[in-house]
C-alpha cells in the first residue's frame, strides 16, 4: 500500500491495512493529525531519509495513537512535526507525536520536532507500553508538564538506543521522564540543551520518581539546564542506574548541576561528571546516590562533597581531569578520551570510564542489532554487545510466525564469553509458512525483559544479494552506521563518494555473514582526514547486485 498511488492519503491507507501489511508513504508533506496505527502494521516513509517524508499535525491534535495491540506494528523512516495534545484527561493531553498505550511497537530512524501536549509528552506518550527507538531524533519539542521529548508512566519502559534529545523543554524531565513504575532502558543516547521550564524545574535531561528505575548505558548528558539537577533529577523512592555516562557542563539553577537526588538511590558506575558550575552531585533526604569507580572533577561547587564525600575516599572512585580530546568542531558533541586519560582502558582494568572511547575521532559505541539469516532450513541469528557497554545483562530470544506472534517458542543461543552470542532455530519451518519474527529481549540487573531487537524472515530469502540498504542517522555528525541485508555469506564492497563521483572512503571489502550487517562510518577520508559538510553516495555492491544509498555530513 503506497501513498500517494495507492491511496491519497496516510489516514485513508492505514483505515484499510490489515496485519502483515505495509503503509509505504512517498516523499512529501503531508499535513494530517488524528491518526490510528494498526496492529501489526508497518508505517514506513518512502525516501532515502526520514527528513524525504514529514507528517506535519499543524498543531491540530495528535498526530498518530497506538493502542491495545496484540501484535507488533513497525514505524520507520518518518519526520513528525506539528503535532499537538490537548483535553481535559491525561490521555488526551499526553503525546502530541504519538500515543502509546498497551502496544508494542518499534520505532528506527525517526525524527520528532516542534510536537507539543499541554500535559506530559510532548513528543511521546508511553503508557503501560514498551515500544523499542532506535537512531531517533527528538529535538524542540515541549510538554506542560513533564517529558518534553518523551514521558513514560505507569509502568511505561521502552528502551532506546542510538537517539538524540536536544533542545527540549517541560516543567520536568525536559528530555525524558519517568513516572509510576517505569524502567526504560537507555543506551548510546545524548541527552543535549534540554531545558526545564515552569515551577518545578526538575531534571533538565532526565527526571525520575515514584519507583521508576530508568537504566542509562554510554550515554551523555551535556548543556542541560534545570532549577534541580542539570543533567538528571531523581525523587520518590526512585533511582537511575548510569553506567559509562559522561555528565558535562550541565547547569541545576538552584542545586546539582550534574546529578540531583532526595529520597532517592540512583547507581552510578564507571561515569564521567565533571565541569558544572555548582555540585556536580547533590543529594537530600535520607538516601542518596551510590558511586563505583567514577570520576568527579572540575565541579565548581566541589567533587567529593556532600553525601558523596565518604565514596571519595577509597581506590576506585577519582577526581582527576579527564583529559577529554579537542573537539574540532565546536557544534558537535564528543567526549573522547585522550591516551593519556585516567579514564582510559589501560588504567581501569579494561574498563573505560565515561561514554566516549579512548582515541580522537571515535564514535560512540555502537547498538544491539538482531542478525538473522538462512542456512537452508535453519534460522541463524547472532548479535553482540556494544562496544565497552560495562555490564553484561541477561538475554531471551525467541521466535513466532509473524501472523501469530502469540504462539512463539524459546530459542537457545551461545556466547563465546567475549559479547558474542549466537543461535541457529531448526523449529522454524516447522511451524508453518513464514515469514517469522525472532525478538531479542535483555534484563539488566535483575530486572524485568525489555525487547532490545527483532527481525524478521521470510521463508527463503527475497534476494540473494545484498539489499534494505539503511543508513542511520541521515543527516549525520560524528558517525553513521551502513545496514544491509544478505540472503547468504558473500563478498562485499562498501565505498563512499563524493559528488563527482570520486571514491573519498572505503569502508569494506570482506566476506559478511547472511543477514544483516552494518558498518561505521565517521566522516573521514581513507586518509583520516575529515570530509566537508555535503552529500556523498555510499555504494554497496555484492556479485551480481549494487545498492546506493545518499547521506548527508553536517558539520
């Protein structure tokens, strides 16, 4: 189902599509609000980036709800904009983007901007749901109350991987709040400009209470701003676990520029505050925050002070300068570490401190990607943790047919003990006529599964060559990471060029697994040297098949 050709508009496709159908939408604007997903449905836009295809609501209601699913549906490669929720019930002021309430969904490469509600979600509303983003930008967004780029309540816990908030707003959580039970899980993620408004100010990044327990992997919190807790605000009997986070030159109004607790216990481990005007870790009430070898420095109201003062004292935890590498490019946000950092690898047992890695010019670490593929009539499936991720959860993998997500089955998987894991599913094409979803869910710390990854195979594979070329972020700067499909093992040839056709990057030419792979690029020449801002062509080719994808590099 295309719109245009198909059907005129988004609303008049989605009314007609069924499960296991798909709403591909053409390059354009389309100015539609009031929109329901199916269950089970795929929404994808039809362009090269999610910028080709915008769904703008005008500020005339919300723009997309998801609602009581019992299966998943799929949202990719969209824009949405103008959307804006309003009523007298926290579910019709909640959400100007999209609604989730009681639905699994998953969202990759999205982009949310200037949406609005007068109460909590400005961008996304996540209500008893735990819907997966991945590579998904929500910037300039606002919420009357709290999670101006995203609010999660009653037991509301999607995960997010490689996204971006900047240049948020909200009374709390500016960029993301958490309320009532709810335990997103956050990885790879930068949390930036974020800024509270109203008469709480509470977490310009990040807000958390009532028992919610938000879990952040390698993510950055920088050049936020709130009354209470720059970076990150946590009350009520809350606590946010920070694992390898960099926390930089965030600014709390009144107190904790960084990190700010009361009656609350958030975990911090193998992380980065330092450089805030102000305590760069505040707490109040009876509890506070837990520390393990991190470093505090460059706090101009004192490191180890407070209720952290005691953790200050043993051999793990430091107050030195991190050594953070010049950032070329005084827009971008990057936090790498020089060799001769404290925080490097070498002088942590392997583990490094902070989101960044160790070398100039490095991205951040990459996402947990589900491979799958055929061998004949087995299911492969592999998948690795991210890079320096710093704790090693729990996994579950299972598969279903995709018309019947309800009667799935376990699937057994190895690891190698290095953060490679995979499984071969022999009980597949036993169950029937495909195509089949397999899901990969991770507990951390003991607590609950949170789909992290799924993909989905047809019987055989549609192509043997290479195809569903992706890459995301688009526009990009630092990184992008190049995904694509293969129908089985082969060689493949990945160069970058420039538009006059000249070859600027290679990024790849190797044998790649079946199914899908994805490679890094940073925006550099062979040479190293960084490349203008522009548009360059990325051509991959397998025997027999070439696919080009465009990108954009913005400095």
């Amino acid at each position: 189902m295309i719109v245009p050709r198909d059907y005129s508009t988004i609303r008049a496709a989605l009314t007609r599509a069924n499960a296991g159908d798909r709403v591909l939408v053409n390059p354009g604007t389309y100015r539609e609000s009031g929109l329901a997903l199916p269950e089970g449905v795929v929404l994808a836009g039809n362009g090269a980036t999610a910028a080709e295809v915008v769904i703008d609501g005008q500020g005339a209601g919300r723009i997309l709800s998801c609602e009581n699913y019992a299966r998943t549906s799929e949202i990719r490669n969209l824009t949405f904009t103008g959307g804006h929720a309003d009523g007298e019930t926290l579910h019709d002021a909640s959400g100007g983007a999209i609604l989730f309430n009681n639905a699994a969904v998953v969202v990759t490469n999205c982009v949310f901007h200037d949406n609005s509600a007068t109460r909590n979600g400005g961008a996304v509303w996540v209500f008893e749901s735990a819907p997966t983003f991945s590579a998904c930008v929500f910037t300039g967004n606002a919420a009357g109350g709290g999670g101006g780029g995203m609010d999660c309540t009653l037991y509301g816990s999607p995960s997010l991987q490689n996204c971006r908030f900047e240049g948020n707003s909200a009374d709390w959580g500016a960029g993301l709040s958490c309320r009532d039970y709810s335990s997103p899980v956050v990885m790879s993620t930068v949390f930036v400009d974020n800024v509270t408004s109203g008469n709480r100010g509470y977490g310009g990044g990040a807000f958390s209470d009532l028992d919610s327990k938000p879990m952040f992997f390698a993510c950055t919190f920088t050049g936020n701003e709130a009354r209470y807790g720059g970076a990150m605000a946590n009350f009520a009997d809350s606590g946010a676990t920070l694992v390898r986070c960099t926390v930089v030159g965030n600014r709390g109004l009144w107190r904790g520029a960084g990190v700010y607790s009361s009656n609350a216990t958030p975990a911090i481990s193998a992380t980065i505050v330092a450089f805030h005007e102000g305590a760069g870790i505040y707490s109040g009430g009876t509890y506070g925050p837990q520390l393990y070898q991190s470093n505090l420095f460059g706090n101009t109201g004192g490191n180890w002070v407070g209720a952290a003062a005691p953790q200050g004292m043993g051999d793990s935890n430091l107050s030195r300068d991190p050594l953070f590498c010049v950032n070329g490019d005084p827009g971008a946000v990057a936090f790498n570490l020089q060799d001769t950092s404290p925080c490097h690898p070498d002088s942590n047992g392997g583990l490094t401190l902070g989101a960044w890695p160790a070398g100039c010019g490095s991205p951040l670490p990459s996402t947990l990607t589900l491979n799958a593929g055929w061998d004949g009539p087995q299911a492969q499936l592999s998948w690795s943790l991210p890079d320096g991720l710093g704790i090693v959860p729990q996994f579950r993998l299972t598969g279903a047919r995709t018309a019947t997500p309800e009667l799935s089955w376990e699937v057994a998987y190895t690891s190698d003990g290095n953060g490679q894991y995979a499984a071969v599913d022999p009980a597949a094409t036993l169950q029937g006529q495909g195509p089949f979803t397999f899901r990969l869910y991770a507990a951390f710390a003991g607590g609950e599964w949170t789909l992290m990854a799924q993909a989905t195979l047809d019987f055989e594979p549609d192509l043997p060559g290479v195809s569903q070329v992706v890459a995301a972020p688009n526009p990009f700067n630092p990184a992008t990471s190049v995904r694509f499909n293969l129908g089985r093992a082969q060689r493949v040839r990945i160069n970058v060029y420039d538009i006059d056709g000249r070859v600027v990057a290679r990024l790849a030419d190797r044998e790649f697994p079946a199914g899908t792979s994805s490679v890094s690029w940073a925006g550099r020449a062979d040479n190293g040297r960084e490349l203008a801002s522009g548009t360059y062509l990325i051509l991959v080719e397998s025997p027999g098949r070439q696919v080009t994808t465009k990108v954009t590099l913005l400095k």
